[in-house]
C-alpha cells in the first residue's frame, strides 16, 4: 500500500487505520468538556527565593559547596536571571571546598 499519494492528488498522506496518529486526529468523542471563567492566569513567583540575591548589597557575598554536579550552573544561571531582570552583578569564584558568590555593582 502506498501512503504518500503523487503530488497531483492534492491531499497529504494515508494515515493507516488502527495507528495513534489516526486515533488522534479522528477520535473527538473522549474530549472533555471545559468550563471558562472569567478568572486571570498570573504566572506564580516563588515566594521564598532560593539565594539571597535581593538581599545582597555591593561587597556581600555568600558561601555555598556544590553537592551535584550543576549545582555551580544552577547558581550562575539564577544570578544571571536575577541580573537580567533588576540589575548589578554577581561574580563567583572558588574558594576552599566550595564557592563564594558576590555582588560587584
């Protein structure tokens, strides 16, 4: 059975019958019915920040040990978030067992 007609024919491919693809696109009877409101959507915040970037003056900093493997890329990734939507910058550098991370501007 071919399932890609010609060009000329002007429809897409079969979808052989019995496959998901087909169940999906054919089978409307087991949608649910939603009900709208008038209610808005407000993406949440966290409450409790994870790091203390809000907090943090020019000169402080913070001392953490890394216990995963992207433990440090989640911490760089939070400050350059953190930078991108209020400002100044944060600076980490090694120091003994773990890492400090700092504010600079």
């Amino acid at each position: 059975m071919d399932i890609w007609p010609s060009p000329t024919a002007g429809q897409g491919p079969e979808i052989p019958e019995g496959s998901m693809k087909a169940d999906i696109v054919t089978d409307f009877s087991r949608m649910p019915e939603f009900k709208i409101e008038n209610k808005p959507v407000i993406r949440p915040r966290m409450e409790v920040r994870r790091y203390p970037f809000p907090r943090m003056k020019v000169g402080q900093s913070f001392y953490f040990e890394v216990i995963g493997c992207n433990d440090l890329n989640r911490i760089r990734s939070a400050a350059s978030q953190y930078t991108k939507r209020h400002g100044g910058k944060f600076s980490i550098i090694r120091e003994g067992e773990g890492y400090r991370c700092g504010k600079i501007e």
